[in-house]
C-alpha cells in the first residue's frame, strides 16, 4: 500500500503580493517534506490583471511571470524562473505540483470591439431583456509583450459568450454575445440563476472550437513547461462539463505520468450537482467536498448542540470517497472574502482529524493552518477588520500521524450526538500502524473501539498530549478510549 497523499493549498487570498512566494516553496519543500505533505496545490502563475491580482482575473495564460504586461513582469507570487524552480524543487522533495486553472473568463483585454449583444435578466439568465444591438466591449486580446511567443492565437468576440459592461455607455449589466456558436448560454449542470454559465469578465465560449483546441494545447505546454503532476480547475460549475471531460482527457493522454485532476464546483447545500458532474464528466475530475465544508463549519457554530452523527450526512465523502477532496477552509472561506463560511478554530483539530486520519477521500490542508495569516479588509458591514488566524498546532501531530499510523481496516463509532469516534488497525506495511480517535463536542467523552486482536495487550497513549493515561487494548481487541470535553485525542501504540 502506497503512503496516504495530504495535499496543502499552498496560499491564501491575502498572501502578499511582494513576489516571494515561489521562493517560499523552494525553502519550505524539504520541511513539507519531512511533516508529511506530498501535494501542493499552487496558486494561478499566469499573468491577472496588476501583481497584486490573486490570479482569478487571468489575462495571458502562457505569461508566468516573464514578459512586461499590465505594468508588471512578475506576478503577485514571483518570476517565471522562480515558479520553474520551486516545481522543481518540490517534485524533487517527493512533492506533487497541481496548477490553478481558470477556464470560465479571462479578463484584461487589450482593445474594444463593436459587438452584437442582448441583456439578460440576471436573476433569470435565460431571459432577455432586450432586442440585439451593438455595444463597444474589451474583448480582443492580443498580448502586446509577448508578441506571439509560445501561441500566436488572438482572442476576440467570437471566442466569448457574455460580459458585463458596454464601453460606450458605461452600462453595467450581463450581455449575452450573440454569436455564430448560441445566442443563449452553454450548458450547465443545475439551473441556478437559469443558467450560472456566466460569472464575471469576459466568459469563455468553449463552444468555438478553436478556443477548444488552443486551451489543450495550452494545457499540453504549460504541463511540459512546468513539469506539472496535476491541475485544480476554478469555478467548474461555471463552464461546460462536456468541455472539461474532454480537457482532462486530453492531458491524460499526452501525459507522460499519471495526473491528478480536481475541480472546484462550490455547492454546499447538496451533492447532487457534485455527483451530477463526476458523472457528466466520466469520473475524470475529483471535487472539493463543499458539503463536507459547510458540514464542518455548521458543527463549528452549533457546538454540543449539533449532532456528531450526522457530520458527513449529505457529503460527497460519503457518497464518493474515491472523487472527494476532503477540505476544512479555503481562499474562498476564509474571513472576509465572498463564500466567507471559516470553521471555527476550537473545531478545527476535530475537522482537520476527520480529514487526515480517516480512510476515505483525499485530504487538502489550508496555508494558514500550517502557517498562520494576518490581514485586513473590508468586511461586509463596510468597515475595515484586522485578522488574525493562527496555526493550528495539532496539525504539527495530525501530518506525521496520517504519514505513519492511518493505515489499515477502518471501524466507525459515529454513534452518540456529542461524541464520535473510529479506529484504524493498522497494516504490515507501515510498522507501528493504527490509532484510534475520540473527539466530543460537548462534555468529556468515553467510548469502548474495537482495534483488532494484532494490538491485544498492547498499550496506547493520546498522539496530542490532551489525556495523560495509558490504555492497554484487551485480548479481543477492544479498549474504551477517552477524550477531553470539546477536544480531540488521537491514541496510537506506544
């Protein structure tokens, strides 16, 4: 059996936009290395709109930091060179490298267009609101600093389905392109909105199939280019499923290794579009558990009045466990942004348990959990907050546990509202494999787990220091575990 894989989003919405961040991960590797993590999932490297842009308003897709555009030649996050390096660097510590991909809008145009258009209602965008006319728009793009290297193809107003603003007026509204390929949008998994095909910026139109072609071959250099392991795709509720089957396709096939794939598709009332989309897409693209998520930051708000049992109902971990990438925050959730849903930090060593030493999905880690954050924005009220989010230090004992002792058959005690708990036996291949984990949400917590008979008269001790005793397993296999009120033990062989 091969070493569990532990992601971490290396980044967060308000990491500093002072270029050091390629040059982090090349310090930082041999640490994420040595605490377990063998996945970093990177931030956007092309080129936005400004250095300070987080990557989500992509302008050049083949600028990684290397030619002078939108007043800057690095981004946000460093040089081409220095991106380069820090793959490399990771990869050479064992570490995977997934991309960020943004395949719903570019933005930043280089030169206005006379385009046909129609509004539609943007509460019902399959309504329109008026007749066709022409408005003046920003959708050529032509990368004047680049000139041609790497990809000579222009993007115009063929190559997009909606926008938001009319140049020539200044109105704001959503237009829908009225171009040869649907006057109305590509189609979509659920009909939030009508139809949520258009998002923000000018909204790729992967129905021409020239923009089809150019983004595979874009994928395929910037695959090579880098040396990638895998892509985390942005927004996919927001762009054609039948278009993303076909991309990931693509670069499995002129992959020289195998990738990992993941999409994020933020729906946290349901899973059904989640599993509507594995479906659509063939099971070619894994999913951030967004249910899991909301779960998780429920539970956080609710304390001892939320049931334990029910903390992965509805979950596409439940459902799925092999497309689930399982999350507790991310760059999204994070205080002040604009899915803020943050799980509370006294929850948090229960969630990030849940997701590391469990056998099912894949675990993804958040950068300030490992590393901390302060910043200040303006929050929904309008005034401006400070924010201070510290590390979660039981992550510095959850990474190694997952690394050396989450291994082996799994038995679940998901069986009291206010205290949880399951166990992991173990496997030949990981010497001094298995723990057993108890965690409450209410008063202290006890309850007898079943380990299996390979750890009879062995004893355990908790992994975090919260209880002080020595539990021996029984002959059959059996132990009655203990866990603080509020609080999570982690029990593996002494």
């Amino acid at each position: 059996m091969a070493n569990n894989i532990t992601l971490m989003q290396f980044f967060h919405w308000y990491y500093p936009a002072d270029g050091s961040l390629w040059n982090w991960l090349t310090y930082e590797a041999h640490h994420l290395e040595k605490v377990g993590i063998n996945g970093v999932w990177l931030p956007p490297a092309y080129k936005g709109l400004s250095a300070h842009d987080v990557g989500y308003a992509p302008y050049d897709l083949y600028d990684l930091g290397e030619f002078d555009q939108k007043g800057t030649i690095r981004t946000k996050y460093g040089t081409r060179k220095e991106y380069l390096e820090a793959v490399k660097t990771a990869r050479r510590h064992h570490i995977l490298v997934l991309a960020d991909v943004v395949f719903n809008h570019k933005a930043g145009a280089d030169e206005k267009e006379r385009i046909p258009v129609r509004k539609v209602n943007p509460e019902n965008r399959n309504e329109f609101i008026s007749e066709r006319y022409d408005i003046d728009a920003y959708t050529r793009f032509t990368f004047p600093g680049r000139k041609g290297k790497y990809s000579k193809f222009i993007w115009d107003w063929h190559c997009f389905s909606g926008l938001d603003r009319a140049e020539d007026t200044g109105e704001e509204a959503i237009f829908s392109i009225q171009n040869e390929y649907g006057e109305l949008w590509e189609e979509m998994i659920d009909d939030e909105l009508g139809n949520y095909d258009y998002l923000m910026f000018d909204d790729i139109e992967t129905r021409n199939p020239s923009v089809r072609e150019e983004l595979k071959k874009w994928g395929k250099w910037y695959m090579e280019t880098a040396g990638l392991d895998g892509f985390r795709l942005d927004a996919v509720k927001h762009v054609n499923a039948d278009f993303l089957r076909e991309w990931a396709e693509r670069m499995r096939a002129v992959s020289s290794k195998p990738l990992l794939i993941i999409g994020e598709y933020w729906q946290t009332a349901s899973k059904d579009p989640l599993v509507a989309f594995i479906e659509k897409t063939r099971r070619s693209i894994q999913l951030f558990d967004a249910v899991l998520h909301m779960n998780f930051h429920q539970a956080s708000r609710q304390g001892e009045t939320y049931d334990l049992r029910t903390i992965f109902d509805g979950s596409l971990v439940q459902h799925d466990p092999f497309m689930a990438i399982t999350l507790v925050d991310n760059h999204d959730t994070q205080p002040l942004q604009a899915l803020e849903s943050p799980v509370d930090f006294w929850f948090k060593p229960h969630a990030y348990a849940m997701i590391l030493l469990r056998e099912q999905g894949i675990p993804c880690i958040f950068y300030p959990a490992f590393y901390g954050a302060k910043y200040k924005d303006k929050g929904g009220d309008g005034g401006e907050h400070e924010i201070n989010l510290a590390p979660v230090e039981e992550l510095k004992t959850l990474l190694p546990l997952r690394r050396h002792k989450a291994y082996g058959f799994q038995r679940d005690y998901l069986d009291h509202p206010n205290t949880i708990g399951w166990t992991r036996e173990g496997d030949n291949e990981h010497p001094g494999s298995g723990l057993a984990v108890l965690l409450s949400n209410g008063a202290e917590g006890f309850k007898p787990m079943e380990m299996g008979t390979r750890h009879s008269g062995r004893p355990f001790r908790d992994a975090l220091g919260h209880r002080s005793e020595v539990i021996t397993v029984d002959e059959h296999g059996w132990a009655q575990f203990l866990c603080n009120a509020g609080s999570v033990s982690v029990w593996v062989p002494v």
